[in-house]
C-alpha cells in the first residue's frame, strides 16, 4: 500500500494479526496470573504480568478442562499460547493453549506420566476402594511427630471425636527418605491392625515438598491391606497420587479428621434418639402384654369352680384306683386257685388227661395224612389219563397211521407227493419204508371229505 493510502482501522489491525502471527507463531510465556474470571461459558480471562508488563490472555472452555490446578490470581504459570489481536479492540492478547504451574514442569510431566500409568493399572478405580467404617473405635496417623498437621488433626479429632482412640504411626513426609518411611508405617499400620481406619496428612507446600506422596511404590501400599485410608495432604488445591489411591481424598488434614470419624454429638444424638425409641417400644410392648393379660384373665374360671373340679377329679382318681385294686386282687386269687388246683391234682389224673390229648391229636393226623393220599392219588389219575389221551401209540391203535419223508420230516400234506420219493409208512404194530413209483390223485370218499376240508380251510 502507498503512503498516500489511508488504512481502514479493521484492514489495519486484521495486517498487525497476520504480522504478529508470521513473527512469533505459538510461544511460550511466564508470569504470573492476574485479574483472573471465569465466564458462565466456560471460556477463561486472565492478564499474565511480570514487575515490567502485563498481556491481556484468553483460554477457550475446552482448553481450560484441561487444567488439572486452580487457575487465580497470583499463580505463576507458564503458558503456551498464541500471539494475536482481539480485532473488535484491536487489543493484543494471547489465545492460551496450555498451562502449567512455573518452574515445575519437568515435576509435572513426571506426576502426570506416573498418574496416567497407575490409572491403567486400575489403582484409581472406584470399584476397588474400600468402605470407611460407620463408628471407628480407634484410627491411625501417618505423618511426622513435627509437622503442623499432626497438630490440627489431634486437635480436630479431641475436639469433635474424643471417644476415638487414636494411634501415631511416626514417618517423614519429606526428603529422599520420606516415600519409604511411609511405606514402612503403612505396612505395619495394616499388619498391626488395630485401627479401624488410617490417615495420611500433611500440611501445604509447593509440588517439591509434597513429591514424597507421589511415590509409585507408597500409591501400591494404599491399595493394599485391608484397612482404609483418608489422604489429607496439602491444601484444597493439591492433589498427589496418594489422593487419587487412596479410598478418601480430604482436601486438608483438618478434613481428614473430620472424615474418619462422626463427631461425639451426634452419636450422643443418635444414642438419645435410639433410648427414645427404645422406651416407646418398651412402653408399646408392655401395653400389649398388659391387655394380653387382662384377655387371659378374663378367660379364667373362678377359683372355687377350679378347685371344685379338681376334688372332683381326684375322687374319680381315687375310686378308679380302688377299683383297680380290687380287680388285681381277684385276678390273683383266680390264679392262685388254678396253680392250686394243679398242685393238688393226682399224677394219674394228669396222665389220663395228657393221653387224651394225645389219642386226639394221633386221630387228626390219621385224618390229615389220608386226605393228603386221596389228593394225590386224584392228582395222578388225572395226569395219566390226559398222557394217555396224548399218546401218539393210541392214535395208531385206532387205525391211523403215519408217513414219514427220507429226511425225517413228517407228512402232512399228500398232494406234495411226488413219483421217486421215498417215505417210511408207520402203523400200531409194524413200520415200512415205500418208494413211490407212479402218485395220482385218490378217489376213496374220505380222501374226498378231507378234501373238501382243506378247501373249506383255506
């Protein structure tokens, strides 16, 4: 453009946004939040500025889920973002793209990774953590003798608990030596056990003085064992992998003590309400059984009817037992006269009678045996005579006779005769053996009536 042109205010700014952008392209920034709001849409405004100068920023709703801290006032952060103009302004601003707390990146990337892998592992699952119990009746500290945090949660839990018991499991909660303490503590917490629920605390600090609770190692040992653990580590804007493995995340320490436990005045509520209910109850029952009562009172017959009765039934009783005596005496005396009387019988007088029971018992058996012999005798007469009636001989004493084949099969039809064949002829007293010379058809009358049976037959 010439310089006798004159630039339209848009045609100028829309040049300075393609300058900037060809110049400077996507950089990275450091400073510190400033001014800081958050739209309803979600989108982010913040100005980043240093002891020299500030730039106005703007990070897209989409971009700022994907923070995982609190974006305030007074945060160092690094971005990275995009150089632009806001061109109804014509303001120079910076489109964000990512942050990150300053200084603490290389941190950052480590925490992240380490994160990222031990969600695969399922360390973080919702499923796997473990149920706080309702009532402890003793709870475990992790945490340094010296810190600050022992101190709120010990005067959180006298103040809102003090009928919990509760147990210091000493470890550093920073420095090289730190992770493995609190493994250590941890361990034997769980194989102790006589805590129903662990906390693990500490007071704020920056990503470097809380890198202690993001020890992979110490993330295995939450999820392992069987009592649960409330993570109170840093300030509400802090979070460590211990808070994500472990089965409660408290923003603070004083948090975590108010977890564990609930506080001794609503128990003591709870007690009342439970005494309350019990009395009513108590009361409710003792009215039922006290119209049961009255019910059952009511359905006694008066004494002197009672007591009427039972004399009655003891005279019965009584008469019943004289009765009874009286008829085992006359039985006894029954039976002393019979053995009387056998003792006094003479010895010719019993064999007499012991010979006629014996003559009658010689007649029966006499009688016995000769109906036996006359059954059997019947039983063979009957058989002969249906073995005579089958006798093939007695069939050949009528007249008849019977013809065999040469292979031994008997004749039974003579129309199969054939001239050649030879056939042996049987009669009641005699057999012969024939060979057929020439075989016609016979003309006597029997052969004619047997015939015609056949005919009618078939």
């Amino acid at each position: 453009m010439r310089d006798s042109e004159a630039w339209s205010v848009g045609a100028l700014v829309h040049a300075l946004a393609d300058a900037l952008w060809a110049r400077f392209g996507v950089v990275r920034v450091q400073g510190e939040i400033g001014s800081f709001t958050r739209a309803s849409s979600g989108h982010c405004y913040f100005s980043l500025r240093d002891e020299n100068s500030q730039l106005r920023c703007v990070m897209f709703r989409q971009r700022a889920s994907l923070v995982d801290f609190e974006l305030r006032d007074g945060v160092r952060v690094e971005i990275r973002a995009e150089v632009g103009v806001y061109e109804p302004r014509g303001d120079l601003q910076l489109i964000v793209e990512s942050v990150r707390r300053f200084g603490q990146g290389a941190l950052m990337e480590q925490f992240l990774r380490l994160k990222a892998r031990l969600r695969e592992q399922g360390l973080f699952d919702a499923a796997r953590k473990r149920a706080l119990p309702a009532v402890p009746r003793a709870a475990g500290i992790i945490t340094s003798p010296q810190a600050a945090a022992l101190h709120d949660v010990l005067a959180t839990l006298r103040r809102r608990s003090p009928q919990l018991r509760v147990i210091i499991y000493p470890a550093s909660v920073q420095g090289a030596a730190a992770p493995a303490e609190l493994v250590r503590a941890l361990r034997l917490a769980q194989a102790r056990a006589e805590v129903d629920v662990l906390l693990l605390v500490r007071g704020g600090g920056s990503l470097e003085d809380l890198w202690a609770f993001n020890d992979e190692a110490l993330a295995h040992a939450l999820v392992q064992g069987s009592i649960p653990v409330i993570s109170g580590v840093g300030h509400e804007t802090d979070f460590t992998i211990a808070d994500f493995a472990a089965d409660l995340r408290a923003a603070t320490p004083t948090a975590a003590a108010e977890s564990c436990a609930p506080p001794r005045q609503q128990l003591l509520a709870q007690l009342q309400q439970a005494a309350r209910t019990l009395r009513h109850g108590m009361q409710l029952r003792l009215g039922r059984e006290q119209q049961r009562l009255d019910r059952l009172q009511l359905r006694l017959p008066p004494p002197a009817r009672v007591l009427a009765a039972a004399a009655l039934h003891l005279r019965d009783l009584q008469a019943r037992r004289r009765q009874g005596l009286h008829a085992a005496l006359q039985q006894r005396a029954q039976r002393q006269q019979l053995w009387q009387a056998r003792l006094l019988a003479t010895p010719r007088q019993e064999l007499q009678r012991r010979a006629a029971a014996l003559d009658a018992l010689a007649q029966r058996l006499r009688l016995g045996v000769a109906q036996a012999q006359a059954l059997r005798r019947h039983g063979v007469d009957a058989l002969q005579a249906r073995l005579q009636a089958l006798d093939p001989t007695a069939t050949l004493r009528r007249g008849y006779c019977l013809a065999w084949h040469s292979d031994g099969s008997l004749l039974d039809d003579a129309g199969a005769l054939r001239a050649g064949q030879e056939l042996v002829l049987a009669t009641a007293r005699s057999a012969a053996q024939l060979h057929l010379g020439e075989v016609r058809p016979a003309t006597h009358p029997l052969a004619t009536m047997l015939g015609t049976r056949r005919g009618d037959s078939s």
